[in-house]
C-alpha cells in the first residue's frame, strides 16, 4: 500500500475510501475499481468511515475528513474520535503525486548509488528512507521500467545485515509487505501474534480479500488455513473471524448500549463466559461504535472493559482480546507501545522495530505516534532508537521516521 506525501497527522482519524484493489494478474497495484465508494461515512458521531489500500497512482485527489487520507496509509484506525480528551480537527492538504520526471530522477540516484563497485549507502538512504509508499510505489515501478531489474532484487544483492533487511522492506510496495509479514508471523516455530493483530486489525472487507489473493498468489497457499495451523483454540477463532472479512461496512447507527450489555451478559453477568459473543462484537463492529460500548461498559459497571477481560479470560485470548481492545481504543498510542516492545530489554527485536517503521512511516502516521509515545515514555522515539541502534541501520531508521542523526 502506499502514502501520500508530506503532511500534518492528527489527532482526528481520517477517512480511507480508496480507489482500488490488487490486481487478479501483474497489473499494476491498485487498479479502479474495488473498493468500496469514495464518500462513505458513518453517522456524523463516529469519527471512521471505512479504509482500505492506496488509490490507483496518476491523480491528485482531496482528502475527506477522518483517517486515514485517501492517498493511502496503513489500513488502521489511528486517535481516538473527536469526543475523546484532547482531540482536535485537522484537515489534510491536497496530495500530490510525483511527476514522471522525479520519479526517473529517484530511480537513478537509487542505480547510481548500486552500479559498479561497492554501494553508496548515504545515497540509498536519501532516497527509501525520504518517500512515502505511495511515492515509494511510483519509484519502484519507474526503476523497473527504466532498468528491466526488480529494485527489491538490486538492494537484496546490494545490501546486508539489519541495514539490508529496512532497505528491503522499503523496496516493496506495501501490499506486497503486509502479505510477506503475515507469511514470517506464522512461519516457523511460534506465531508472532502482535504482528497478526497489526496487520489484521481496523480492514475493510476489500482489504482483507485483497490480502487473501494476494496471499494466494504468492505462497501458493491460503492465509486462513495457513493462520489455523498455526494457532488453536479462541485465538484460531479470533484470526478467521477477522479474515472472514465481514466487518460491518454500513452506515447504520448501531445500539452501543446493547452491546455494552451483551458483552457483559457473556462474561461477567454469567457463570463462565460467552467467548463467541467477545470475539464476534470486537472483531466485526466498526472502531467508532466500539469505543461508545466501551465508554458505556464503564459507565453501567464501574470498570474498563479491560479489566473485564481480564476476569474473563486467560492466557493467549486473553492476550488477543486485550490488545485488539487497546487498539481500538488509540491506535498511535498502541502502535507507540510496539515500538517501545521492539527495544524492550536486553537486545532489540529487529523485525519488529523494521516493520512498524515501514508500516507507519507516513509522516501524517508517524507523527502522533512519535507524540505518544513521547506523553507515554518521556522521551522522543528518535532518542531510543538512536540508544538501540546504530550506523546505516539507524540512520535509515530516522530518515523513515522524519528525524536525522544528529
């Protein structure tokens, strides 16, 4: 998927109706077509209407209110709507795309910098680490056209080591990662459940088929049985509700205190618990309606629907439930807290610090996430992964992230 170009993020969520789906055979991505209208919008109390992945690039095109801008982002809802404390209005300016010109002009310096002997690094730098997806997307294309070579297969021959894994990672349109991260988390021994609750967590229904083809299309293998293998119980169940893709795309007004209710009547206002009901409720209503059931929850039984949870459940769903909450609730500052997980401890867990970095490097994406975890942790974002990183690695790191090694 991709981005648009520089601009302010907010503390509103913004709207995210593209204009396209992946293409069935090597079209380029995303063709006109299937996604759902532009302009949908929920009732004007719920701050998010529908998203998906990036627009078909060659326009330039307004933004709607609400999050994320329509030029692309990753598919998630980010603040919390503007009836929570301290949120405020934002509106998103015109994106532009880049011209045939500057993406040529990018696709050389990215050759000049891998031709001949050795590797120019501070140039591969100015360049994955300065554009958004979108941008990122159009450059990969003109390199390919330009130079008949994958840009992915010139920087993989090119580069090595935590370095080579980032500039990889940013070679890659963004449908084409998220697919290649969903196949790493359940690849191997373990499941890396954060990563499946990123990716997974706030899609539309074309973007969740659209992850499935493309899935299909490059393992040979479907995600859901792939996602079933790999885990058990309520969270096996838990994962395939959220690929079924059934998400509640409507603009009908739901009753938020009916749900409150029936979240309480399957866990704390009956003997054992409902585990169905959690699941279906929190995986398939829209983000917006969520958090008035919460809000209300708390309100009717004294608690967070947290510490509900918590009563209720244990273990790995436990786990689930409890970070799908937390990512409804504020999406910048859940993502702000995988950051802060990634460098943790003794050692840093590098694929995750890479993916968020290349997931959320728009800069309207990037900012309020930078913000909380500022207010969270106390310090920038930039300072810790300077502390935890170092060379190309972690100048690459801050080019993503807008700030410089200095």
């Amino acid at each position: 998927m991709a981005y648009p170009p520089q601009g302010a993020y907010p503390p509103q969520g913004m709207a995210y109706p593209p204009q396209g789906a992946y293409p069935p055979q090597g079209m380029a991505y995303p063709p006109q077509g299937a996604y759902p209208p532009q302009g949908m919008a929920y009732p004007p109390q719920g701050a998010y209407p529908p998203q998906g992945y990036p627009p078909q690039p060659g326009s330039v095109q307004t933004a709607k209110p609400g999050y994320p801008p329509t030029q692309g982002a990753p598919p998630q809802y980010y603040p919390p709507p503007q009836s929570a404390p301290n949120a405020s209005n934002f509106n998103q300016p015109l994106t532009n795309l880049l011209s045939p010109a500057e993406c040529d002009a990018a696709a050389k310096t990215l050759r000049d910098a891998m031709k001949g002997i050795g590797t120019d690094e501070k140039e591969l730098i100015n360049v994955l680490g300065k554009y958004p997806p979108l941008q990122m997307n159009q450059i990969i294309k003109s390199y390919k056209s330009n130079y008949g070579k994958s840009l992915l297969d010139d920087v993989k021959s090119e580069t090595s080591g935590d370095f080579g894994k980032l500039a990889c990672a940013l070679s890659m349109s963004i449908a084409d990662y998220d697919v290649k991260c969903l196949h790493d988390a359940i690849a191997g021994v373990g499941t890396d459940d954060d990563c499946l609750m990123e990716i997974l967590v706030g899609r539309t229904n074309s973007d969740i088929r659209a992850l499935r083809e493309l899935y299909k299309k490059t393992y040979g293998k479907n995600v859901e049985d792939d996602v079933k293998g790999d885990t058990s119980g309520y969270v096996r169940r838990l994962y395939t509700v959220l690929l079924e893709g059934n998400r509640d795309e409507s603009n009908i007004e739901r009753d938020a205190l009916a749900d409150a209710e029936a979240l309480y009547k399957a866990g704390e206002g009956r003997i054992g618990t409902d585990e169905m009901a959690f699941i279906s409720i929190l995986c398939n209503r829209p983000d917006f309606h969520l958090r008035k059931v919460f809000d209300i929850y708390q309100q009717k039984h004294g608690h967070t629907i947290e510490k509900a949870i918590s009563k209720e459940f244990s273990g790995d769903i436990k786990k689930a439930l409890t970070n799908l909450v937390a990512s409804i609730r504020n999406k910048a500052e859940y993502i702000a807290s995988l950051f802060e997980k990634s460098m943790k401890g003794l050692g840093t867990d590098d694929d995750k610090l890479i993916r968020l970095t290349v997931r959320h490097r728009a800069p309207y994406v990037i900012e309020p996430i930078k913000e909380a975890y500022k207010t969270k942790y106390g310090k920038t974002l930039a300072k810790r992964i300077k502390g935890d990183t170092s060379g190309d690695y972690c100048k690459l790191l801050l080019a993503c992230i807008n700030e410089s090694k200095k």
